[in-house]
C-alpha cells in the first residue's frame, strides 16, 4: 500500500477547498490516503464550515480584502498570509478513518511535530485543554493561532501555537485540513526537506509507502463548479 504525494498547486481559496472536497470524494483507490500540500494566489483567509459569517468578518483585519471561504471541514478562522497548508484524505474503511476524530487529530500532528523536531524547532503536541470536537470552531476566539487546544503542535519553549487543523467525515472517508503558522517556528528551516520528512512520517504512521503520485483525473467542469459554488455568497455567507 502506498500514500499517494500529489504535486503542489496554487489556488484561490475557493479553488483549493473545492479540490481538497473533490479530492476525498472522486477517490477511486479504497485503502489508498492521499496527501498534498498547496499555496495560494495571493492573500487568503478560510473559516470553518459551522462559523457565522457576521462573527468570521468581525475578526478580519480592518478593510481588508483577501481571499475568503468558508471550508468544508469544521475549525476557526485560519489566516493563509504566511502558512503552510495542506491536506490528507484517508478513504473510508482505513484504520486512522475508524479512530475519533480527537485521536486521527493527535496522530496526524505527531508526525508534523516529529518532521520539525527533525530540523531542531522543539515542537510537541498540546496535552491539556478540551479536545477540538468535529465541526466545531477553534478555542474560544474562533482564531485557529490565537490559542493551542488539545493536540495541536506548539513551540516547546515559548508555549507559541505552530499548527492546527478540521476534519470533515462522510461516507467516503476522511478529509483533515492542516495550516503551519511559518512565524511560529522561529528559526528557518527547509520547507522542501519539511515536506519530504512530514510525509516519510505520516507514511511511517500509516504503514505505507510514500509515493509521488499524478495529478488525479478529476473532471474539470466538476471543479469549476465546486469552484463556482464556493466562490458564492450562498456558500460564503450561509450562516
């Protein structure tokens, strides 16, 4: 068994939440996880799919006029100005698929905080606050990198929040959506060597061998529809 590594695109927000959704449901290798991480045209928020848009705007920069969504997975608002983003679907019947939702969070993140600690940033997994449940948003504020909770990756020394994520399950499987926040690191480090290292571990975890991987046939008009659709202000502004 393999993890398939996707190559690495740009997007809008609306494009990267539409292929990260049409990723998870247009699968067609069972037991076979996929993994991809990906960039931005230009300045982007997203925010989780129970979050009101009223509340999401009041947390925005003044006058500011980035790119912004509503995921399909849960979470706070996650600011894409200076992060690392990427996601991971595990198709339905996978052993992390069948964990809790709190347990496929903790696991993920180890393999993200053992990928740092491979390039000295002293990075460990949150072990107190209440769990992020699924769907809902994160910490108190709704701001993923304003508070750690349970499972998130932090710096051990200054307690700085470096990464969170959502998940979304439905009958297909898994989709988790991660965002490193780069400041937080607070050293450079080699991002290409970061990606190789996060995905020997996650393949480790899921005992599976990491292979790059095509892009998937996905059928073009459905992504531009996706596209379209979360690009709306029905989608946008649902809540």
């Amino acid at each position: 068994m393999v993890l398939e590594l996707l190559p690495v695109r740009r997007g809008g927000a609306a494009e990267n939440m539409a292929l990260d959704f049409l990723l998870l449901q247009r699968h067609r290798r069972p037991q076979v996880p996929r993994f991809r991480h990906y960039g931005w045209h230009g300045p982007a928020f997203t925010f989780g799919y129970a979050q009101k848009i009223a509340f999401v705007r009041s947390l925005l920069p003044p006058g500011d006029r980035s790119d912004l969504c509503r995921r399909p997975t849960g979470g706070g608002l996650v600011d894409h100005r200076d992060d690392w983003t990427y996601s991971l679907v595990i198709p339905r019947g996978h052993p992390l698929e069948d964990l809790r939702a709190t347990q496929s969070y903790r696991e993920v993140h180890e393999c993200l905080a053992a990928a740092l600690r491979r390039q000295e940033v002293p990075a460990v997994i949150q072990q107190s606050c209440e769990p992020p449940a699924e769907g809902a948003t994160c910490g108190a504020s709704g701001v993923c990198f304003q508070r750690a909770e349970l499972y998130d990756v932090v710096h051990e020394r200054s307690g700085e929040k470096i990464a969170g994520g959502a998940q979304k399950r439905n009958k297909h499987g898994l989709l988790f959506q991660g965002s490193l926040w780069r400041p937080a690191v607070g050293t450079t480090i080699d991002w290409e060597k970061f990606h190789d290292d996060f995905a020997a571990q996650l393949a480790a975890a899921l005992q599976v061998t990491a292979e790059v991987t095509p892009w998937p046939d996905l059928n073009e008009d459905e992504v531009s529809g996706l596209t379209e659709q979360y690009s709306s202000p029905e989608w946008i502004e649902a809540r």
